[in-house]
C-alpha cells in the first residue's frame, strides 16, 4: 500500500525500509550520525521536520528534531520529492542551491556510503506525491 510522501505513515514506513534493509544496517555498522531535515512549503498534512538518528549502527526515523544533529538538511517540498522520486540528483540540487547542507559537512563526507545505501533501502517504498 503507498504512503503520501512526507506524512507519519511515509516517516513509519522510510524507518521500517531502513530497519530491514541489510545493506543500509551494514553501512550504518558502528557509527553515530544524526541528520536533520527541514521542508519548506509542504501540504496539507505533511511533516515539515524529520530526522534520520544512527546510534551505534541502530537506525531510528522520526518526524520532530534530533538533538544534537550532525547534518542539517533544508529544501522545499517539490525539490524533496524529486530527490525522493529520483529525478534529482542531491548533488545537483546542492549545487543550484536547492538544498542547503549545515553543519559537520567532513561527517557527511565520511559516511557517503549510508547516503547510498538509504537510497538502495527506500528503492522499494510505494509512495504517493
């Protein structure tokens, strides 16, 4: 069943795909790294903040702010949900100033792997924009 992008059941189901996916445990193996992610202009129902916390390898999303965050990550919701849906590339959104980046950037830089392997673990969430 699809999750409408950005509300609690998407940030239920992004930290179940995450959970689950082996590729994105091993990648998180043994570090600590909190992201925290700010959407602007969002709908009706959707969530403006959410956050992605690795303890000690252990994944957790949630909607709200993280304490303590590592990276913060800020964009509008139509540049949101084309990286989600994969017709932008970060990089470029980063880039063109699309997405802002905050932060301990060296951290981000570090753990690019996580990044790859979070994309690989959501490839198969059945989302409605």
């Amino acid at each position: 069943m699809a999750v409408k992008f950005l509300t609690e059941d998407w940030v239920a189901a992004l930290n179940a795909a995450l959970n689950a996916h082996d590729g994105f445990k091993s990648a998180a193996s043994g570090i600590s790294l909190a992201f925290q992610f700010n959407v602007t202009e969002v709908p009706e129902g959707a969530v403006e903040n959410y956050y992605l916390k690795i303890d000690n390898g252990a994944p957790t999303a949630s909607s709200g702010e993280v304490e303590g965050s590592d990276v913060g990550i800020t964009s509008n919701y139509e540049t949101s949900a084309e990286i989600a849906k994969g017709e932008l590339n970060t990089q470029t959104a980063f880039m063109t100033g699309k997405l802002k980046v905050t932060g301990n950037l060296a951290k981000l830089m570090m753990h690019q792997n996580v990044i790859q392997q979070w994309g690989a673990a959501t490839a198969g969430m059945e989302v409605e924009y």
